[in-house]
C-alpha cells in the first residue's frame, strides 16, 4: 500500500516594505476576519502579536519554571553540602571564622547563578519545543528578501471568509509592493 503524497498549500502573500504597512494590514486583514496564516518580518515588529491577535506565548512560563528549578537546586545543593546527614554523605561540616549554619549571605550568589542558569536554558530549550524547531527541519514557506528587508502576510485562501478580490484590495490599499500566490516548500 502506497502513502497518499501530502496535498501542499498555497498562499496569497503580500509584501510590504514598510514596518507601519505590515500592522496596519494585518489589523485590518484580522479585524476583517481573513483568514491570517502567518506574517513574515526582517526583525522582531512590536504589537505585531496582537495585531494577529495570538494568545500569549507559553515560553514565559517555561522560564519560570526552569528559574525556580534552579533556585530550588541551589538550596538543595548548598544544604547538602553544610553538613546536612544523609544515608549517602554527611556533608562538609566545616565551621571556619564563626559562620553561622546554612549563611544565607552566602548562599546568595549561587541562589541566583543557578537560577539565571537553568531559566535561560529552559527558556531556550522551551521555546525549541513549543515552536516546533529543530534540527534539519525545513521552511514550510519560502518567501524571497523576506529576511533581509521585506515584510510579508500570508492570507489561506481554504479559510473562512476568504475572498481574494477583497484580499487583494486591502493589499493594494495598504501599499503592498508585490502580491502573489506562494506555496509550501516540500
């Protein structure tokens, strides 16, 4: 039995070559309810995530999680280690120039390396996994200059409320430089 091949999409992408054009189009291209897929910009675009109105990004509480992990191993670590008895070890009961048990001065800094340490790469880690990203994965769509100086959104034409006439006009009434159908790479 052969696999069916995967039917691949096409889009009809706008481009733009203004920051303003790109949220004022994308408000408008939401607002009217078209079918948004994607917008594809040169660099980070403030407000762009509510203009496509996105619900908010999970990766912040990846870092929050990672950051008392590693706040929660730094005390473990540092108890451990001031001559806490265990089964396995009995620490490093070490009492030099009058220090308190369990100095919480000095437990400061490693209190904070560690959890900047285990929130960034949570953080980095995370936001791999919830993305979707990784090694070898290839671009689902290609659009040219897109990551050099060009801004562009992609509207699905198999979405709800799609009428191409409409899409094209509030493309060419935003300024768009090029509008074209663009498909998925394979």
């Amino acid at each position: 039995m052969h696999a069916q091949p995967k039917e691949l999409s096409t889009y009809l992408v706008g481009i733009f070559t203004e920051e303003e054009q790109i949220m004022a189009v994308t408000q408008a291209a939401t607002d009217a309810g078209m079918p948004v897929y994607d917008t594809f910009t040169p660099y980070a675009v403030h407000g762009l995530d509510h203009a496509q109105k996105l619900p908010r990004s999970k990766v912040t509480f990846v870092a929050f999680f990672g950051g008392m992990c590693g706040f929660m191993t730094a005390g473990l670590l540092q108890i451990y280690t001031q001559g806490i008895p265990t089964p396995m070890l009995s620490g490093w009961p070490l009492i030099i120039g009058g220090k308190p048990f369990l100095p919480f001065p000095a437990f400061v800094p490693v209190f904070f390396e560690l959890t900047v340490l285990f929130a960034g790469l949570s953080t980095a880690f995370g936001m791999f996994a919830i993305n979707g990203l990784f090694p070898g994965k290839k671009a689902k769509l290609l659009i040219d200059g897109v990551t050099n100086d060009r801004f562009a959104i992609a509207i699905d034409p198999k979405g709800q409320n799609y009428d191409e006439a409409k899409v094209r006009g509030l493309f060419a009434a935003h300024g768009a430089t090029e509008v074209a159908f663009i498909g998925e790479s394979a």
